[in-house]
C-alpha cells in the first residue's frame, strides 16, 4: 500500500525561540520539526509505536488495541514514500507476534537486515527478531529477557556495540537501563539483563528551565547513539514531548545520570491540542528522526507520523 508523502514544516506553539544549527556537542534547543509521511491507520492499527532509522529506510510499528495484531511500516527518508510491508512469514500484511511493539533497533548483520522488537510483555517472548528484505520481513527468532531470573518487560531497547560474535543492547524500563548481550547469530534464547544505571528526570533544564510537571511525563522508547555516546530520551504528556539527552554513556555507565542542561527538544503542538507523543527516535546522517501518536480531539487520532527535528545534527 502506497501512501503519498506529506511535508509540512510545523512550529511549536507558545515558544518564541527558534533552533540554530550545531552539532551534538553545542549547545541549542530545538523545537521544530518537520514532517515526512504520515502513518495512516490500516488493518485496525490505530497505535504508532516502535521507531528506527536505516541507512536509507524508516521504520515504525502500529498496532492494534488488544495487543494482538501489528503492522511495520517503511518510509524512505528521503522522498516520504511509505509502504506498509508484507509479513513473509504468514502472508499477512500484519503480524501477532509483536505485542505492544514499543521499541525497536535496526541492525544489519554479515549484510542482512534485521529489526529487534521488545513486546514490553511478561509472558512468552519479550525480544523478537525479524530478518527483512525489500518490504517483506519475516520472524527468524525469539528470545527471553530476564532480570534476576524472572522475566522483564522491557519497553526500549537500543544497540551498543556488534563485536566478533556478539551484540550487545542497552534496555529501558520506566527511567532504568539494563545491558544485555546475544549471540551475533542467535535465533533464541535467554538475555540476562544487569543493571546499568538511572536516568534522572527530576529538575532537568529545558530551554534553560525546568518543567514543573516533568515527572508526570509519559515513558516511551529511547535512542542511544555510539558513536557519540549521547542518550535521548523522550517523555510525552498531552500534546507535549520533550527530548532529555544525557552525554558520555557507555557500557561502564552506573548510578543516576543528569541530563544535559544545555541541549533539550521541546515540541508543544497547537495543531494537534490532544496528543502530541513522540513514541521513539531514531539518527541517519546525523538528523534526529522521530515517529508521533497525533490527535486533534478526542477520538480523532489518524495524524501519526514520521518527522525530524530541524537544525540539529548529530555527528
């Protein structure tokens, strides 16, 4: 299914400031965006959640309201062209083995792609891995993740490294990071999680600023970059997301981290008064990519989309 692109550079309302360009290690605040394509609802998959970017390709999951059906959506981030793509392995253009799908990693491995979703689900699998080609992706595993021997519902994971015979993830839950490591080339499993460090959410400055009601903020997935160790961080609430990013994180990260007092997102959208969410990022060439759950009013929630902050470069 082919859906037409949609462009539209949109400001954030009630915030006077415009975004100048810098790379990750200048400070700035950023607070537009622009958009690439919308994501329509299809096949009663009404819930944008998980996000990544490609090296040419975007991708974004919705799902249906009990869980129990999810569609992958590709865009190219280029031209805004977006397929929903085949399930290989049923035939389907949805699948019934992703959960709530809440984040997502792209990987390529030995020149194959791969997309590794959290289901944010205790019982059966709370990793599962596809293998995609073209548009047509197909379920080649499952894995179990476990803390302390129990099962955890993760609801973020991001890629820290792929190493000789081994991949290792960074894991959220709530504010927590978890690392956990698989077999380069395992199907299935068991990731035992150890406990990495805190996020801090309390007092973190935005545009210089603290938000009063930062900690009523909604979790959603997350983003971590290696290649300049920065973490972001989204939390929405309304039509409200802010980015937090926390600098120099690595695999030896513990504790509580503070976010970066000089470089915040902030988008507050009038044009979508009811829900705004960024639901998980995603960087391609540096751009900060993003997918949102919109809504005008309530019950008028078919707006979700993929988008990019302007001005902000990553490398």
């Amino acid at each position: 299914m082919e859906i037409s692109r949609r462009s539209a550079l949109v400001l954030a309302a009630g915030v006077g400031l415009v975004a100048v360009p810098a790379t990750s290690a200048q400070a700035a605040y950023y607070n537009q965006y622009e958009t690439i394509a919308g994501i329509p609802t299809a096949h009663e998959c009404t819930a944008a959640q998980a996000f990544g970017a490609g090296t040419t390709y975007l991708y974004s999951v919705k799902i249906g309201r009990d869980d129990s059906r999810a569609l992958i959506y590709r865009t190219n981030r280029n031209t805004g062209s977006t397929v929903i793509m085949t399930n290989g392995t049923d035939d389907s253009p949805y699948n019934s083995w992703l959960g709530h799908a809440n984040d997502l990693a792209v990987l390529s491995i030995d020149g194959d792609y791969h997309l590794f979703v959290v289901t944010m689900s205790a019982e059966g699998a709370q990793l599962v891995k596809l293998h995609y080609s073209g548009t047509t992706y197909y379920k080649v595993g499952s894995f179990n993740v476990h803390l302390d021997g129990e099962p955890k519902a993760v609801s973020g994971i991001s890629r820290v490294s792929q190493t000789g015979s081994t991949l290792t993830f960074f894991f959220k839950s709530g504010r927590n990071i978890y690392r956990g490591s698989a077999g380069l080339h395992d199907d299935s499993g068991t990731i035992d999680l150890t406990e990495a460090f805190d996020l801090k959410v309390a007092g973190a400055l935005v545009d210089g600023e603290p938000v009063p009601d930062l900690e009523d903020f909604t979790n959603q997935g997350f983003l971590y970059h290696p290649s300049t160790n920065d973490l972001f961080y989204p939390l929405t609430k309304k039509n409200r997301s802010i980015v937090l990013v926390y600098r120099n994180i690595t695999l030896d990260t513990s504790g509580t981290v503070t976010s970066d007092p000089e470089l915040s997102f902030r988008i507050t959208s009038s044009a979508y008064p009811e829900l705004f969410e960024i639901e998980s990022l995603g960087i391609a060439d540096g751009t900060l990519y993003f997918n949102t759950n919109r809504a005008k009013s309530s019950g008028d929630g078919n707006y979700d989309g993929v988008h990019y902050f302007k001005g902000f470069t990553a490398d």
